[in-house]
C-alpha cells in the first residue's frame, strides 16, 4: 500500500518539535515597537514558533499560528508564499493571546500590509462554503474527507499555544468587568456562598447596607441608589476589592455557575459597596 505523504510530512513536523529552541539571541526584549500585521519568530511554551499580530483587545494582542508545513494545511488556512518566508500557512483556526513584553522577546521578521490583515480577519469569520470560493487570498488545501495527518498536525499545533488560546477567557471576563458591570466568580469561591444543609427557605433577595441583592436565573444582581450614577464604584468581597468603575447603572452583577444555589443573605453579609473620593 502507498504510504501517505501526509504522514511523510507530519513525521517530519513532529520531529521538529523535538528541536532545540532558539538561541539566547530571542530571549532578550527587543526595543522595536509591537504592530499589527508583524511577523515574530521565537520561543512559545518550550517551542520554536512563528506568528503574525492581528489585531488588539485590551492589554493583550490577537494572533495567529504561522506554520512552514503547509502540506497539512486545510481550508482554514491562508496558503503564502514568499522570498523571505518562503511556503507557509497562516493558521486562521489557531488564534491566542500575548501581551506586549511577551512579543517583544520575539525577533519581527516580517511585516504584513493593513489591507493583507482585514482580509484575514474576515476570512476566518467565512462558513467554508465563502472560504473556498473566496479569490482574494489563496487557501490551503481542502479535504472532503479526514485525514488522520492532518489532524493529529492540528491537535499538535494547538497543543503548543493552548495556554496562552485560552486567555480568551480571562479576555472575556475583563471586557465584561468593565464593559456591562460583570463580576465573574470563581467556583471555589462560589462554594463558600452555598446553601447550608440546615437552610429553610430560598429567599430571592436581601438587603445589604447600601444595596439589594436580587437573584435571577443567570445571575444575581447588586442594586444600588440612582445616587451611585456617574461615580466611581468599588465592591469588595470577605475586604477583597472585586470591581471598580464609573457606574453608568444602577446593576451590578455577580456571575456565578449556580446562582439558585446561592444564599443571598451570607453573601450580602459579605459584600461593601463604596463610593470612592
């Protein structure tokens, strides 16, 4: 039976992995300025690593894998070739998330125009359908059936920047804090407001010292006077400070997993709500 050249290709990717990662010379911080559309190579999560910045949300910076295996690239990819970088793929299903000094120990070696970056910011949003019949860029290559290289390239690949992929979530609960006035809790911290086995009844509000906690089915809300609009916020929780903002309303929520398992009555015991000077 004629062996796969996918599994050609992907022995190789493996045995990459196993590499040494660059020398000292990416390790130091580089004073060039962190831009949308560059290109770094460097070390990420104990692995040799290229990537290209596609855009910024907050303090932290979008972007996306950039491989040189492009034979087990997918339609999901973005095929490039260059002088300089050569054949490669950029990886639009394998987005994560570095901060400014995180890419500044990354050497740029590449600089991708405005217009080249919105066009992969619009095609990685495209069902696959827009994706293979789209001309502005070339894709990688499409499969109608599975392929087990592929994949295990693919598992591989997000394997390597999985941490740092999964920022999106703290991403998201920042954005939220300070967007919509939304606290994400923890579940540990959840725990120390759960019912009690001797508990009675299951109250849907109580009244803290200047607010009203109200209990829905996704959330529980602390309601404060319209006397708190347009000033600074702070909440504190057991004396720990879990949100600041200029509250332009009167709701504040707290997000936990199982609301309805929440006793308000402790938790209001434990919450401060201060205006701040």
């Amino acid at each position: 039976m004629k062996k796969d050249i996918r599994e050609i290709i992907y022995r190789l990717y493996e045995e990459s992995l196993q590499e040494e990662p660059f020398e000292e010379e990416f390790r130091e911080e580089f004073e060039e300025e962190v831009v949308i559309g560059g290109v770094y190579l460097g070390k990420l999560n104990g692995k040799n690593i290229i990537f290209v910045i596609i855009d910024k949300i907050g303090e932290y910076f979008e972007v996306l894998k950039i491989s040189q295996y492009w034979e087990l690239g997918t339609a999901s990819d973005i095929l490039y070739k260059d002088e300089i970088l050569g054949m490669l793929i950029i990886e639009t299903d394998l987005n994560f998330y570095l901060k400014d000094d995180e890419i500044k120990k990354f050497k740029k070696i590449y600089q991708f125009d405005k217009e080249f970056v919105e066009k992969l910011l619009n095609y990685r949003e495209m069902d696959i359908k827009s994706k293979l019949e789209y001309k502005e860029l070339k894709r990688g290559l499409y499969y109608p059936f599975r392929n087990k290289w592929v994949d295990k390239f693919k598992e591989k690949e997000l394997e390597v920047i999985k941490p740092y992929h999964l920022r999106i979530f703290n991403i998201i609960d920042e954005l939220e804090k300070e967007e919509y006035n939304i606290i994400p809790l923890s579940p540990e911290r959840e725990e120390n407001y759960r019912y009690t086995a001797v508990a009675s009844t299951e109250k849907n509000t109580a009244l803290g010292e200047n607010f009203v906690i109200y209990r829905e089915p996704q959330y529980i809300n602390i309601i404060v006077s319209q006397e708190f609009i347009n000033k600074k916020v702070s909440v504190f929780l057991e004396g720990e400070k879990i949100f600041e903002n200029v509250l332009d309303d009167t709701v504040i929520t707290l997000k936990f997993e199982n609301p309805k398992n929440i006793d308000l009555e402790k938790l209001a015991k434990s919450i401060k709500v201060v205006v701040e000077e």
